[in-house]
C-alpha cells in the first residue's frame, strides 16, 4: 500500500455551484446538447405508485453512484476509454446535501469505474495501464491511497466493486483482458496498440489444449498472419499440454480482503465481466457477467448475460484455498461449451476449446438474460417502503448488435432497469422506454443506457445512473460526451384528501 499526494495523481478539487432542484421541465425539453436535445420523464415507464424524477442532466459516460451517510451524492464519470469516445476528464461528482457540486478531477487513463464511500473515504476501482487499482480518496486532506495495483488489465473489461460487506470486508472484481480468451486484433487499439504484452492471467493451474487462433496482424504494414494461444500476449501460439501457472492477481476474478488492501484472497475466476456487485441481507454475493461475442476469430453466437452467486462468499475469510471457477474461456452461461452447436456462429470463426481438463464449473448461474443486454451495476432492494424487499434491481446498459452480433432479434435487448427474485431465478420489468430501446433510437426523452441503479442509504429512492448516448454500427461505436443523466424513483405520495 503507498500513499500519493493529490498533485502527484494529479488529484484536484473544483467547486460550483448546483441546485439540481431549480432544473425546470421547460430546460429538460431545450437541452444544448445536440445529440440527447430533449429529456422527458413522461417517455419513462415505471410501474404504478411510483414516480421518475431527473437529478442531473450532463454527465459524461458516467460509471457509478455512492451515497454518505449525510446524504452526499458522488457520482463517477469514466474519462476517455476507447478512440471511439472524445477525450473527457476522468473524475468524481460530489452533490453535497445543500447542492453545492465539487468536482474531484484525477490524471489518470481512464478512470473510476465503481465507488463506495466507507469512514470519510471514498474507495474506488480505476482502470487504466497494465493494471487495474483499488485506491481510496480523502476528501478534506486530497489524498490518494493506493491500495492494491497487481491486477492484469490493459485491455476490454471492467473492474467490479468496490463492495463493503457488513463484517467490513472489502470485495472487488476485475473483468479479463480480452473478448473471447484470446487476445485479438478486433481490440487492437484497445489491446495491443496500446499494451501490446497484455494478456489474461488464469486463477489456478491450468492445461491447454494447443489450440492457437490465426488472425491477421495488425502490426504488420501488410497482410499477415498469426497464431495466440490462451493467456498468452498477441503472436504467442501455445503448445498441447502445456500448464499456466495461476496466480492470486488474475483476470477474470472476485477478490476480498480487509478495507486496507491487505489478506486478499480469490473467491472466483472465470467471469468474464464481473461489473457490478452486490450483497444481500443474508450475506450472499451476487456479480453479472456479460456473454461471449458473435464475430471475429473466435465468434461464440447465443450467450446468455447471466447472474452468478459466488458461494465461496459465504465461507469464513481466509478460508478459501481454491477458487471456484465460472467458465471463462470455454463455457457459455448457459453451461454448455463454446463449441457446442447451440453456439455456433453466423459470423465469425467458430470457437474451439482452449482448456484440458478444466476445473469444475461452479454454475449453475441464478439468472440468465437476452444474450448481449449487458447486464451492469446492481443493488437489492432492503426497504418495505420502497418494495421488492430482497429482490435485486439490475441496470441493463444495452445490446452492441450489430457490431457484435448479426442477429436481428439482439437490437433491442436491454436498454432498461429489471428486478430479479434470485431464489427463483425470473426477472420482472421495472423501468424502460414506452418502446423498448434507447430513447435517441426509439423516440423520445426518455432513457438511454443504464449502467448503475443504487438505492438511497434510507432503501426509500433508487437512483438510476444512464450513461447517455451510444450509437452503434456494424463497424464501430461512437458515445457522446454531456448526454449521461442521473434519475432518480421513488413512491408516489399517498394524498389523505
């Protein structure tokens, strides 16, 4: 653990001011921005009793919400990620209670991706480099703590938590490097230009099949091709019983430990996109997980998204030896193989298996989604006031398709926010367009991409972070800046007249 100046990460603190509430209908309806003009509570659909509001309109590609115990409101926005978004700042909005907004700024690549206020501190997980990191921020001294900075990333997915259990243990995802299990040019400006050693880590020993994937080099000035083998960097072909050894600091894997960042110990490996996290009052831990993709050289077609219960949560701490393992890279959310006919691709390259005598899946999963919805943050519902006490709120940010899917009936899966019963394992809408997919696509000023939903400290209000627009091609994606919302549910008022 090391401790950094705010100067030295580039940390600052900006204040303005902000009152959220003095935002009228008539501004919501003539918003200067081009691509999301319009934001109309009326186009969103919530169940009846309950009434959507707009907190904060402007926000670019934000990530997650956190809440103090004074009512502080922070908000993350991610910065820049990929060339197919505009370079933004990545940092942390702090809505004070009397509106007052101080903007906490920070030089990193590119930025928090979760946030968890814990004893005047705010725990973050940022993505960036080689390496995930799990820091926490002071905000009246400004300093940054780095508190772990061993995790593989460089490449496509996303850290998980920070999550705080009630005994106050730390917990915490990192999502693989690559799509597929391999490292591909389909993410060359993503991977390779930028890291090009980059490659997933397993979590324990495993034998590999020798089954390499040729794909074309997109380092080469001119047409060439190449083999790369699982957990292995782009152009490294692997060999037939050839063992990996695991390591603690892996891709793919749910981690806990003490809030300091010491005692840290795997839980899981082999979830895929471990990005949001959540504990019910029982005590048990549930992460989502994205599908597979159909295309490239490795195409795995009719994933499901699926919600994983990762048991080894439950166990005391420090006693888990060896991690469970959810599938990644060969085995869908369905259960089956990526080379089961069920998977086959209409585009792209079928997939082989990497793995030889691979360790016991730990599924089941407790919930399977439309293949690419995208499942994201996610919160359970702990107030009879508010309803659905014990069952889990999920934010859907939204199909790819076409860019990672051909299949037309993948357009409009997500793009809205489903409560799921986990004992069960079924799903009920709970907030979504009046035609399902995102408002600039479908009509209208309502939602585009939720990425995070997180109950008020109190359970009365849920709070529903959009990313903003995102408008896909068969080739490319393209967010916008300034179009990401805050919303915001709640209970309608009973009237005694």
């Amino acid at each position: 653990m090391k401790e950094v100046s705010s100067a030295n990460r580039g940390f600052a603190i900006a204040k303005h001011s902000f009152d959220p509430i003095k935002s009228s209908t008539a501004d919501l309806l003539n918003l200067p921005v081009s691509a999301r003009p319009v934001i109309n509570t009326a186009d969103v659909v919530v169940p009846d009793g309950y009434e959507v509001q707009v907190v904060m309109t402007g926000l670019s590609f934000p990530t997650d919400i956190a809440f103090a115990e004074d009512g502080t409101v922070f908000v993350s926005e991610g910065g820049s990620s990929w060339p197919t978004r505009p370079y933004m700042p990545a940092r942390v909005l702090v809505i004070e209670p009397g509106g007052k907004l101080q903007a906490i700024t920070m030089n990193v690549q590119a930025g928090p991706r979760g946030i968890a206020w814990r004893d005047g501190e705010l725990y973050m997980t940022i993505k960036g480099g080689y390496h995930m990191q799990v820091v926490k921020y002071n905000l009246k001294s400004g300093k940054l703590t780095v508190l772990i900075d061993k995790f593989p990333s460089g490449g496509w997915h996303e850290p998980g938590g920070p999550l705080f259990s009630p005994d106050g243990l730390l917990y915490i995802g990192n999502g693989s490097v690559s799509q597929q299990g391999v490292i591909l040019p389909a993410g060359f400006t993503v991977d390779v230009a930028k890291h090009p050693d980059t490659f997933d880590v397993p979590g324990q020993d495993v034998t590999l099949t020798g089954n390499n994937v040729w794909s074309r080099d997109p380092r080469m000035p001119y047409p060439y091709l190449t083999q790369t083998g699982a957990f292995k960097p782009f152009g490294t072909p692997a060999q037939e019983g050839e063992v990996i050894k695991g390591n603690i600091f892996c891709s793919s894997g749910v981690w806990r430990c003490k809030p300091d960042g010491t005692d840290i110990e795997l839980l899981a490996w082999g979830i895929r996109n471990p990005f949001g996290m959540a504990m019910n009052d029982e005590g048990e831990l549930y992460v989502t997980d994205n599908d597979f993709e159909e295309k490239g050289e490795r195409a795995i077609a009719n994933d499901p998204d699926r919600i994983w219960h990762i048991k080894n949560a439950k166990k005391p701490f420090g006693s888990i030896i060896t991690p469970d393992w959810y599938g990644f890279p060969d085995i869908c959310g369905d259960g089956l193989p990526v080379n089961h006919e069920n998977h086959l691709p209409q585009k792209g390259k079928a997939a082989e298996l990497l793995l030889k005598d691979p360790p016991a899946w730990a599924g089941p999963a407790v919930f399977l989604e439309k293949p690419h919805s995208c499942m994201c943050k996610i919160d359970f519902s702990n107030s009879e006031f508010f309803g659905h006490k014990g069952e889990l709120f999920v934010s859907e940010w939204g199909t790819l398709a076409p860019l990672n899917s051909p299949r037309t009936e993948d357009l409009d899966h997500g793009f809205r926010v489903i409560r799921v019963n986990v004992k069960t394992g079924t799903s009920e809408l709970f907030m979504h367009n009046r035609k399902l997919g995102p408002a600039s696509e479908v009509g209208g000023g309502g939602i585009e991409r939720p990425v995070a939903c997180k109950f008020a400290p109190d359970g009365k209000e849920l709070y529903v972070l959009d990313f903003g627009v995102c408008r896909i091609t068969q080739g490319a994606m393209f967010g916008f800046a300034h179009t990401g919302v805050l919303w915001k549910i709640s209970k309608k008022e009973v009237s005694n007249a």
